[in-house]
C-alpha cells in the first residue's frame, strides 16, 4: 500500500488526528466522574484522591463483569487472562471458582458495545480512569458486611453511567455543565496538543496530490471546533473537503444506509443551527450523522485520479473506528493505538517522530494487567485479536505519517503482523 493509491483519507479526530495530553487528561477525567459521585449522589469523599497506583489499573480493552462485580481482560476466545475484584487481582484458583475452565459465561453473546445490564466496556480514555473509581468502591462494598449488596452494586453502576451522561452528553458542552467540557473550554491547552508543523505540512501536501481528505468524528461541533481550533488552528475547517460530526459510530458503520441519513449545518458552533436532511454531499460543507456508504458514493464521484478508488479509515477505537471498518465496510483500515508508546521499540529502519515523555504514572498505566496486545509468544487478548484481524496497519501516533513518502510501501512486514512503526509492547 502506498498513501498515493488512495482516493480519501477519513480521519477520526479523538486521539487520531487531535492528541491528548494524558498527564493531565486522566486525573481530570477521574476528577469529573468522581465529583459527579461524590457530589451528586453522595458516595463517600475518599473516592476524589486518585492515587499513583490508580493508574496501574486503568487500560483499554477491559470489561466490568456486573453479575460477579469483577474487571475482567479477556482472551480472543473468551478466556478470562486477569481479573480484579475489588482491589485484589485474583489467582488462578480465585478466577477458576468464578469462572469455570476460566470462561467468561458471557463472551459467546458479548458485543463490542458501550453498556449493558451484565457488563460494561472500557474502550477509551474517556472512561478508563473510571476502572480504578470502580475498584475503590467495589473493595470497600464487598467486604462490608451489608446484606444488600447485589442491590448496592447494581446502584453504583447506575450512578456511574449517569456521571458519564452527566459530563459527556452533547449538549451539556453549549449549557456549560458537568465537570468535563467547562474545564475543557478553561484549559484546552493543558489537555490537548497542537499537531506539528510537519503533520500539518504534510496533509496539505496529500490534499494538494487529490487525495481528498475528510474528517469524521462522534464529537459534535462545538467541542470539534474547540479541538481543532487549538490543535491545528483557526483555518483547519480548510483542510478538509468535507466535515462529518456527531457521526454516530459504530452506526455510521454497522446501521443500514437509510437509518441514518447525513444532515446539513451551517453554523459549527452554534448547537441549534438548523439540520437539514441530504442525500449526497457536498465538498466544502459540515454534516451530522451519516452512513459510510454515502460518503463513499462522494468519494467516488469526486475522486482525483480515474483509476484509485480506494479510501483508508483512520482511527484509535476499537468498537467504533476498527472492528467496523474493516467488518462493514469496503475501506481499508489504519488504527492508532497509542499503546504502542508504551516501551515503545522502534524499528531499526524507521524514523518515528519525536515525542514529549510522559511522566512514570502515565507511563505506568495498565501496568497491572497484560498488555493490551497480549502475552509475547503466547495468549491474544480480544483486543489484541480486533487488531490482528481488522487493521491493515497499525501506527502507535498519526504524527508518523508525517514521515511516509507518498511512493513509500507501507504494507506490514509479515513477521511483524500488521505493526508499522513499532513491535508490540508486552508485560
């Protein structure tokens, strides 16, 4: 593969395009779920203090097991890898009496989504740094002596997602509640870091190529607008031949064409600018929701050179960017697994971007479990497994297409899978 053999390249924006600073990020995230707790529904005040070792616990790809009140890594096969519950990660012998032959029950109808009434899914750094808040109160309720337990529990997982609700719901951002987006809007500089010059320089060179480029992102576009604003600068909205917001992914992959039609706006930052329906898209113009498929119609019909058809998704999540690309659609898919900084090994032959360090609790994150891409020579995780099977390339940092040439193959070595400027990082 080569990045001039492509007719678009779609961006998704969180943790993609736009990075995040996670030395700050993860305790003000942790902050805005616990004061939500705290504040709102009265759990107890020692729940605000996140910890060193709070951050061990928290990593992508891990499941809050409701009925057994336990976090779970799983296996590709639904093996249960590691367990926590409470605060006490489990032995061999504790996950086999939990959970027989150590098989999660409920892995042959488990599906890559946010929430159900038996398990809860941690697929981002929006909600990682809860796993640690989940712990605190599952070891103090768990071993109290409290009959009502099963009840208490159940509760706490309800008050949870109502905090996420409460801080990450879309319209909060215009009304300026919750603990997330006025912070957001105070310090964007803490949390977020402006794309390099050499980023920047180079999706203007693609763009100047024919490749079209378009942005599509689950972030509605007030906070899309703040984003971008900060990391790319006022004149970003320029950069792409079209914008697609609050793209409701995974339904933007999974959903039939006609369930979710595009809507037009006009006005980014205004969130009652009127929406109106269309049936084909335009370039230069901002949309709402969406399905693949129609964008791929305008792909098509707009692409530069007559015989590259192809266009490439690239994003960082699991369940809404990487499994259903590659499962839904006819695109190829690049994922962006920040993991892979983690101990990061470079290749000899490539030349990674320079990168800030991050501090040893960053650092140190997830460092409690398996990596999130398995055990060397050994056992996949699911996520690890996602990766294998849906990503034609996997980069730690969208900042390393800044250094691949336009005529440069990019196709994985085949001894390597599909890692491009990393191997992956085991513990």
């Amino acid at each position: 593969m080569k990045l001039k053999n492509f007719a678009a390249l779609c961006f998704d924006m969180d943790f993609t395009l736009v990075n995040y600073s996670l030395d700050n990020f993860v305790p003000m995230v942790y902050s805005a779920f616990a004061k939500y707790l705290v504040w709102v529904n009265g759990y107890p005040e020692s729940l605000l203090t996140l910890k060193p070792d709070d951050y061990k616990l928290m990593r992508r790809g891990l499941i809050l097991d409701k009925p057994n009140n336990c976090i779970i890594d799983v296996s590709s096969t639904g093996t249960v890898l590691k367990a926590l519950k409470g605060l006490e990660l489990l032995t061999a012998d504790k996950i086999e009496e939990i959970y027989p032959g150590k098989q999660w029950q409920s892995f042959s109808t488990f599906t890559l989504s946010d929430s159900s009434d038996d398990f809860m899914l941690f697929d981002s750094v929006f909600v990682t740094p809860a796993i640690p808040l989940i712990a605190k109160f599952l070891d103090k309720t768990l071993h109290s002596k409290s009959k009502d337990t099963k009840d208490i529990c159940r509760r706490f997982y309800a008050d949870l997602l109502e905090a996420a609700y409460a801080n990450y719901r879309p319209d909060v951002f215009a009304k300026n509640t919750g603990n997330f987006f006025p912070e957001m809007k105070r310090n964007t500089g803490l949390y977020i870091e402006k794309a390099p010059s050499s980023l920047v320089t180079k999706l203007a060179k693609l763009r100047e190529e024919g490749i079209k480029m378009v942005l599509v992102t689950a972030s509605h576009t007030d906070y899309t607008q703040l984003l971008m604003n900060y990391a790319f600068g006022p004149n970003w909205h320029g950069m792409f031949d079209v914008v697609c917001c609050r793209a409701k992914k995974p339904g933007f992959f999974r959903l039939k064409p006609g369930q979710c039609p595009f809507l037009e706006v006009s006005n980014l930052v205004d969130p009652v600018s009127p929406e109106v329906p269309v049936e084909a898209l335009k370039s230069g113009s901002t949309f709402l929701e969406g399905h693949w498929s129609v964008l791929d119609k305008w792909i098509q019909e707009n692409r530069s050179h007559g015989n590259v058809t192809d266009a490439v998704y690239i994003g960082d999540s699991f369940k809404s960017d990487i499994a259903p690309t590659r499962e839904c659609t006819s695109w190829k898919m690049f994922a962006i697994v920040m993991e892979g900084k983690q101990g990061l090994m470079p290749r000899a032959s490539e030349n990674p971007p320079k990168r800030a360090k991050s501090s040893e609790l960053v650092r140190s994150m997830g460092s409690a479990w398996h990596s999130i891409f398995g055990e060397s020579h050994g056992t996949t995780t699911m996520y690890g497994e996602i990766l294998q099977r849906c990503a034609d390339v996997v980069f730690s940092d969208v900042n390393v297409l800044a250094n691949v040439g336009l005529d440069k193959d990019i196709t994985p070595l085949k001894d390597k899978a599909n890692f491009y400027d990393f191997e992956p990082p085991y513990h």
